[in-house]
C-alpha cells in the first residue's frame, strides 16, 4: 500500500531521514506518473501529514524491455 505525494511533497521530504540512518527513496513513480511514499517508510517516521494520507493499492509502471520490441 502506497500514499500519493505532490511534487511540493516530495521536494519537502527528500534528504529527510526517517529513523536512523534512513531516508526517504521518492524518486520511483506509480503507473500514473505520481509520487508515492509506502506505507513502510510512513508507520517508521514520525511526520503526522504522511501518517494522515490515505493509502492505496501501489500500481508500478509497465516495464518496456528495449531490446524486445
């Protein structure tokens, strides 16, 4: 499960570390070219916006082998 972030979000978040020594990866985007954070990284930090954002079934991006078409 995912939540759905803005560009503003995400700019907001990068670099922030969320427990120790971790960050937060927001460079990876759904099949609908939005940013995500998962639910993972939201139940390990402490920011109350991301735990208030509702969650939704992650839908990854189809994957075009190059070398196959």
């Amino acid at each position: 499960m995912i939540a759905i972030i803005t560009q503003e979000q995400r700019d907001s978040l990068v670099g922030v570390e969320f427990s120790p020594q971790t960050f937060f990866n927001l460079d990876i985007k759904d099949i609908n070219d939005n940013y995500f954070i998962d639910e993972i990284e939201i139940g390990q930090c402490s920011i109350q916006w991301l735990k208030d954002l509702p969650l939704i079934e992650y839908q990854p991006k189809i994957q075009v082998n190059p070398f196959e078409i």
